[in-house]
C-alpha cells in the first residue's frame, strides 16, 4: 500500500471509530456542536487509537527500514 492510500485508509478508520463511539451512544444523529468537551475528548482517544493500532501493524509488516524507522518516531515520539 502507497503512502498516499495508507493515509486514506487511516483516516477512514478513524472517521469509523468516531462514528462507532457515537453510535454506541445514540449520539450518532446530533449536531456536532451539541457536543459536550467530553464527548469530543473520547471521540479523538477512539481515532486516536485506531491510528496506534493500525500505525503499530504497518510497522510489523513493512520491509522497508526507512518506513519502520518513520514510523517507530511517530508512535514512540
């Protein structure tokens, strides 16, 4: 997978992520403004996440050290 597709697929699954922890909590149809700080907060810790887990995959799978490389800086900072 290409860099520009690993970052659609990424971002679509954090969208999901999003999209699940409001469904969850029959939040799904409300205006986004009508959200409280809180809502907000756990909806990014939910992307946030997936992009940890998926980062951590492509990480394991990739043959190429340079991307391995990248990729340990961004997860471990």
């Amino acid at each position: 997978m290409s860099p520009d597709d690993w970052q659609v697929h990424v971002t679509t699954e954090a969208a999901l992520a999003m999209g699940r922890w409001l469904e969850a909590r029959g939040r799904l149809d409300r205006p986004i403004a009508s959200l409280t700080r809180k809502d907000l907060e756990c909806m990014a810790s939910n992307a946030i996440s997936r992009f940890i887990v998926l980062a951590s995959q492509r990480r394991m799978q990739s043959p190429d050290p340079v991307e391995r490389e990248k990729l340990d800086d961004l997860l471990m900072g």
